[in-house]
C-alpha cells in the first residue's frame, strides 16, 4: 500500500505504542485497516492523532485517552488484544 492510506497506518501503530499496545507493523486496525474512500474523509482526525503522537507528552497521553473512550475505531480490536496475549503466554510459559 502507498499514499495517505500507509500514512494512517504508521499513526495508527503510534496510537496502539502510545497505549502500550505492541502490533506488528501489518497489523493494522481502525481507519487504517478501512477502505481508501471512508479513510480520506478522516484526515482530520489523523492529523489530530498524529499531533498527539508527535508529542506524545502528558497532555498528549490523556487527550488521546479521551478520543479512544469516545471513539471505537481508535481502540485496537479485542480479539487483537486476545491474540497478543495469547501469543505472550505461550512466549513465557515455554521459556
């Protein structure tokens, strides 16, 4: 993938770090894992969460705590989650 769409991808991996979320980098979720057309008219949401990444001071943290709880398609998927948590367990419980 190229253009804007990758973009929202690289920012979406910041947003999921910045939570303590650790993804590979072809895991994308939200407006990232969208198709082209729904994401381009969210620009300015990505420039809002690319400003927060930026930063990524105390402020930053707390203002995107704040779109997450507002807004789903911020929050890294469940099964996402259930998946890296299983993968950590196996990791540790065979060494």
């Amino acid at each position: 993938m190229w253009g804007l769409v990758e973009v929202f991808g690289n920012v979406f991996q910041d947003i999921a770090a910045l939570q303590k979320i650790e993804l590979l980098p072809w895991e994308w979720y939200g407006l990232a894992a969208t198709d082209k057309s729904a994401a381009y008219k969210e620009t300015d949401l990505v420039d809002q969460l690319a400003s927060i990444s930026s930063s990524a001071d105390h402020g930053a943290i707390e203002a995107l705590r704040r779109l997450v709880a507002i807004d789903e398609r911020l929050r890294v998927p469940p099964e996402k989650l259930r998946e890296i948590a299983e993968t950590d367990l196996a990791f540790f419980t065979a060494n």
